[in-house]
C-alpha cells in the first residue's frame, strides 16, 4: 500500500506507464504518433476542466482563455527574450492564475448557464484583444516559433516522440492532481457544491473561496497545454489560442468520458479523437462535415442515453462482472 | 441559565412585504424551542437571517455571545450553528457517508478523522444500515435523518431544524421526536419550526408563536394553546378555515 492505493493497481499502472512510454519506439508512423500526442494534450485539457466542471460541477465553456494565455505568455518570452519556453509555460500558468481571478470573481456571480455564457465572453474578449493589440503580439496574423532544430531545453524536437513524452508528462500531472484532490477534503467540497451550493454553505463549505481556488488550478494546468501546443505546432495566432473549440472539446470529452471521474476526460478524448482522426483522413477530402455530424451524434448518444458518460457504463459492467466480489469488500 | 441565542428587533423586507418585523426571542442553553405560525408568517426566513442566507435589515442575532449578523452562512457554521432546510437538500451523488464526512471536514480536513466522526452521527440518527447508499435514493424520512446527521457532524452548539416532520407518517414522527429528544439530552440547543403540533408538544418546553412576520405570543405550549391572540391567528385556522390566513 503506497497512497492508498493497492499493489494489484500499482502493477496495472506501472503496465500502463510502461505500454505509454515504449509506444514511439514501436509506432513510427507520424499520423499515428500525432493521434496520440492529440489524444494525450486534449486528454490533459479535459482533465484539467473536469477538476472544476466535472466535480463541482460549473461549466466553464471559456478555458480557451487559458489556453490561450499560457501560449502567448511563453511564445512571447520566447521570441521577446529568448527564454525557454519551459519557462514560459510556467510563467504562462502564473499568468493564467492571475487572470482566473477577476475571471472567476466575475463569472462565479452567476450560477447555471449565466456562469457558462459568461466565461463564453471573457475567452472571446482576450481574443479580440490579441487580435487588436499588434505591438507586443503580432495580431491577427500571428507569428511561426522559430525553429530550432533539436532543441529539448527549448521544448523543440526533431521527432515527435519528443512532443508525445511532454503531453504525457503532463497528462500524469493531471490524472495525479485529481487523484489527490479526489481523496481528500477538498474532493467531498466540490462535488458538494456541485450538488448543492446552499446546503454546501449551510455545513461550513466556503463556496466561493473553494470555487477560486479550483479555478487557479485549472486555470493554471490548461495554461501548460496551451504552451505545449504552440511548441508543437510551431504557430500561434489569436484564432487558434483562444479558438472556442478548445473550450468546447474540453468539456465535450469530460462530458462524454464521464464528469467528476479520474479516467472520464482520458477515455472521452480517446472515443473522440481516434474517431474523428481516422473519419476525417478516410472521408475528410470527399464528404465535407461528415466527422462533425459523426462527432454530434456521438455526443447527443451520451447525453440521451448515458448521462453520466463512458466512465458509468464502464463502473456498470465492471460491477455486473464482479458483483460478487464488491458485495465482499 | 445562559442565553445561546439572543435575537433583537430582527426585521427583513422583500420589497413591499414585510416577512419579519420586529422579531425578538432568545433561546436558553440546552433548551428546545418551537417557532410556530401558519403559512408564510416568517419562521423559514426567520432560520434563513439567523444562519445567514440573508442579511436582516436591522436588528441583532448573538449566538453563543457573538454578534452573527453579517457573517456568511458557512461562517454561522463555523460558530456552532447549524440547520436543516424545509425541502431535504441532500447530494444526492453522494453516499450518505460521504455527504456526512462532508460536514465533518469542517472540523478536521483529515479523511479518517472524518470518517470515523461521520459513522458515529450516522449512528446516533438510525442510518447505519444505509451508509453506503446513494443519497438520492433514500425514503424521505431517511433523507431527513441525513439532513441531522450531516448537520451533526459539524458540531454544532445549537441546531437549527426546519420542518423536519414535515411529509412523515405518524410513527415516523414518533421516531423523530425520540431522536429530537435524544439530541437534546447531549445538551445541544434546539430551535425548531414544525407544523405537526403533537410534535411541538412533545419536544419543547417554550414556544414562540409568529403570524404576518411579527411575534404574537411566546410561553410554555399550556400558555400557547390558551392564548385567545394564538387560537384566532394559528389554532384557530385549523378549524375554522380563514381564506386570509394562507398565503403571504
């Protein structure tokens, strides 16, 4: 026993882990690769909202604000004064910390969809505000990172097996922030609020101060991946950072995986991406639109008939195969 | 004996209606007091200004001898106060051993600690059979013994218990004056807004009545029921039905 958690599990992770780090030396193919570097950044990003969306609950549709910040905070620093975007992805997370709090001290003044509408406009208004001011951020039409060849202490690789260990360095700093959170206290705080703010309240949880300080972590963690996305794909430009897609598919594979689970954002991005990789290279050129309609059939599937995502019909089986064994323990 | 809750010319207005006027009542230690009235005559907003869901227009609450007016609801608990709500609000997700750790974090963060203070009020309120049930799934009599026991955890010095017979058949009233009956002999302070009068009588020895936000009548339940002002504006409603005393 070792944090809680069983050998039996310490084994199937250490398999895991050991699967996840010898696959680039397996897979060479660069489409696959940069399937599962996707899979592996937009599964960070989902676990990242899930902490605040799924466990408490408030749907935020504006992390692309985030996002966004940790990407130009970083590429400024970068192509400003050549600092390590190492760094810069850390001074972009502080940064998006800073920023979630007037964010969040607005938005966290309005509950159900007035909250979501409203982290919708404040992603959309740093957009525009990338987009108006030229001078220290190159506008509308953004600006290539320079490249440097193989570069690791600039977070520049030659291969993408490079890239794909950074995504999953960060998605297991994601996956561990949430076990911890889950375990403990602060785990029961928010999903209480997420199920009852006032009587949350009415046992001496302090929703608002819990709500800000969920909202700095996740803030702070999708703020990495938006650095780690500009280093990948050596481009950054206002529509791309504060793009409202990466808002919504970081709810989407939380809601589709499950909300408020450890694994859900993990495998909700691994259904969505594989599927809308693969059906965008097989039909992508030919039938335009297919992969979206494919994409919301997917979701409106969950929504009507699994609520609670891939996670309950995964815990469902799990527990119709072991049934026996769980009434034991 | 000392006074635990002290309550001075409260008043709340929401817009033109004035849901408490004047209110002032006190609550000794270890004593369990009854907010009666009929409809809409203010004891639910009476609990909500004295836990903090909403900020009285003047008056003073001192709970415990501190001035708790402004404080915010998770504050109010903190000082040892907690409360129940009419409409049981339980997380419904949750276990009932995890909604009730949940209160108990309150006191200690740690996971253990919790837990073993969680299993004790479970306990103490009957539910041991169901803590690994989801709360959603419980009966209502048992989501109002969760609503206790959650509040319990907290360790309050004095409890707030808003209708909690309301919806139960009468031997589930039976059990819940026993278990109000219990709480008292631990020594906690109870205030309780009920309807069931069989009930009232049984658990309190003081009763405050209100009626159109103000303070009618206050005594033990003998003077209460011979209170010709009470009779007229509560008692009597029962048997002669007024249209004018529902609503507000």
């Amino acid at each position: 026993m070792m944090f809680g958690i069983s050998t039996r599990v310490w084994l199937l992770l250490a398999a895991g882990a050991a699967v996840l780090i010898a696959l680039p030396l397996v897979v060479t193919s660069s489409f696959a690769i940069d399937i599962c570097i996707r899979i592996l950044m937009f599964s960070f990003i989902g676990v990242a909202w899930n902490l605040m969306g799924g466990y408490a609950k408030q749907l935020s549709l504006g992390h692309a604000a985030y996002f966004g910040l940790g990407a130009y905070t970083s590429t400024i620093m970068q192509i400003n004064y050549g600092i390590s975007p190492w760094i810069g992805m850390v001074a972009g997370g502080v940064v998006a910390m800073l920023a979630s709090l007037p964010i969040g001290w607005l938005c966290f003044r309005l509950r159900g969809p007035y909250f979501t509408i409203a982290t919708i406009a404040t992603a959309q208004a740093l957009m525009l505000i990338f987009l108006k001011f030229r001078d220290f951020a190159w506008g509308a039409e953004g600006t290539t990172i320079p490249n440097l060849g193989n570069a690791p202490l600039m977070m520049q690789f030659e291969e993408k097996a490079g890239y794909y260990y950074v995504a999953l360095g960060l998605l297991a700093l994601g996956l561990a922030i949430t076990y911890q959170m889950e375990k403990s206290w602060m785990g029961y705080y928010l999903v209480a609020i997420g199920e009852d703010e006032d009587a949350a309240e009415a046992i001496g949880v302090n929703a608002p101060r819990i709500k800000r300080d969920i909202y700095l972590i996740s803030s702070f963690l999708t703020a990495l991946a938006g650095t780690f996305y500009t280093q990948y794909i050596y481009f950054i430009d206002p529509a791309t950072a504060f793009s409202f897609n990466i808002s919504i598919e970081a709810a989407l594979v939380s809601i589709v995986g499950g909300i408020g689970t450890l694994w859900g954002p993990v495998i909700g991005t691994i259904l969505l991406e594989t599927t809308s990789a693969l059906l965008q290279s097989w039909l992508g050129s030919s039938l335009g639109g297919v992969q979206l309609t494919v994409y919301s059939l997917i979701l409106m599937a969950v929504i009507l008939w699994r609520p609670t995502g891939l996670m309950g019909i995964m815990t469902e089986w799990y527990q119709r195969l072991f049934r026996r064994r769980s009434v034991q323990t | 004996m000392e006074d635990a809750l002290v309550i001075q010319k409260m008043s709340k207005r929401f817009g033109g209606l004035r849901a408490v006027q004047d209110v002032s009542f006190s609550v000794k230690k270890g004593e369990t007091v009854a907010l009666i009235g009929p409809n809409g005559a203010g004891k639910t907003t009476s609990f909500n200004l004295i836990t903090g869901f909403h900020r009285p227009d003047s008056g003073s609450i001192r709970a415990l001898g501190r001035e708790i007016v402004g404080l915010r609801p998770h504050d109010v608990c903190a000082q040892g106060l907690a409360r129940t709500f009419q409409v049981a609000k339980p997380f419904g997700a949750m276990t009932v051993q995890a909604n009730v750790m949940t209160g108990a974090f309150l006191r200690n963060k740690s996971v253990d600690v919790a837990r073993e203070k969680a299993s004790e009020v479970i306990e103490f309120v009957g539910l041991s059979a169901k803590e690994q049930t989801p709360a959603r799934d419980l009966t209502t009599i048992d989501q109002r013994r969760l609503e206790m026991a959650r509040a319990l955890a907290t360790q309050p010095q004095i409890l707030l218990l808003d209708e909690v017979m309301a919806g139960l058949n009468p031997s589930e009233i039976d059990q819940a004056v026993a278990l109000i009956g219990k709480l008292s002999e631990r020594g906690l302070t109870i205030v309780i807004v009920e309807h069931v009068m069989r009930a009232i009588m049984a658990v309190a020895r003081h009763i405050v009545v209100l009626d159109h936000g103000q303070k009618i009548a206050e005594g033990n339940p003998r003077e209460i029921v011979e209170n010709p002002e009470v009779v007229r504006a509560y008692l009597g409603s029962a048997h002669v039905a007024t249209p004018g005393e529902t609503g507000a």
